[in-house]
C-alpha cells in the first residue's frame, strides 16, 4: 500500500511515532494487530509487515467491532488475500445494514463493487454501482426519467434498483430516502 492511496500526508512519520508508543493491550484486539501492521508496513516496509497484516485480517473475520473494518477492507487486496476480502467487505456492508449505519453505507457498497471488479465479477459490480448512484440521485430528488437519463438508463430500470435499495434500507418512500442516506458531498470518506 502506498502512502499517497491512504489520501494523507506524512504517514511515514506518524507510524515511526506509532512505532514509540506503549504496546497495545494483550490480548490485542483486531484493530490493535491492524494498525500495528500498517507502522511495520510503514517503517520497515512490505514484506516484514505481510505476517503481522495477515494475523491482522484472520482477527478481523472473527471480530465484531466494525470501527476499523473499513481499512481492513483497504488491505486484503494488498495482500492478494482474495477470500479475505470477499468475506470482509460482505460482512461490512451486511454489518453497516444492520446497524442502520448509514453513512457508512456507501463506503461499505464501494469496497464490495471494488471486491466484485477484482474478482472478474462485472455485472455485481455494475449493479452495486447503479444502486448507489440512482439512491443519490434520487435522494437529491431527481425524477425516474430524469435519472435515467443522466445514467443512459430506462427508467423501468431505475425503479428497479429504487425498490431494491428501498428493501435493502427498510423504507418506503423518497421521502424516508433523503433521511436514510447522506448527502453524498457530506458523507464522510471513513467511517
């Protein structure tokens, strides 16, 4: 993982810092084995931090605080751990779901569109994609013709994804649309 894909400036920095802080608590907790993998990641580079990052995402799979699932959503595919990152985004974005999280929601989709464009799985991804785009366009009140137009769509089509993501949210309405989701230029890049 390179430093500028994190979107911040002087990570280098911060993980040597990190390096000189006290040891996690013991047992360590998912998060704890994550971020220590990221400083070793960061200091002492990619093949000595691959072991700690692993044994970071094994505990992932059996951890259920999703504070940090989000960034290790960001590393199986750096380790190619394929598996991993299928079970990791799934989970994230049924645990956003239950959680009626939504603001983490859309994140949790776009790593799972990602997942599904590297596994080959196109179609899935398209198809998360669309969702996610006709939610926010029509949470910003734009008609079915309307948006299917701008997304080269029939509208037939976009009232099909509008009563899929209206399941998939429990609602019933436009209206409850607009509370349900963010606004898409305010939502926060991680949860």
């Amino acid at each position: 993982m390179r430093t500028e894909r994190l979107g911040c400036g002087g990570v280098e920095e911060a993980a040597t810092v990190a390096r000189a802080a006290p040891p996690a608590p013991r047992p360590a907790r998912a998060s704890d084995l994550l971020l220590d993998g990221l400083v070793t990641r960061f200091t002492d580079g990619y093949a000595a931090a691959v072991p700690e990052l692993q044994r970071a995402l094994r505990a992932f799979r059996e951890d259920d605080d999703p504070s940090w699932l989000w960034l290790a959503c960001r590393v199986a595919p750096e380790l190619w751990d394929d598996h991993a990152y299928d079970e990791l985004t799934a989970r994230h974005v049924r645990l956003a779901r239950d959680a009626g999280a939504l603001s983490v929601l859309p994140i949790a989709a776009t790593y799972r569109a990602g997942m599904r464009v590297h596994a080959g799985e196109l179609a899935a991804a398209t198809a998360l994609n669309q969702e996610a785009q006709i939610a926010q366009l029509a949470r910003a009140r734009h008609t079915n013709p309307e948006i299917a137009a701008e997304l080269f769509l029939s509208p037939r089509t976009v009232e099909y994804h509008l009563h899929k993501v209206f399941t998939k949210l429990g609602i019933s309405s436009r209206r409850e649309l607009r509370k349900a989701l963010p606004d898409a230029e305010h939502a926060a890049v991680t949860p």
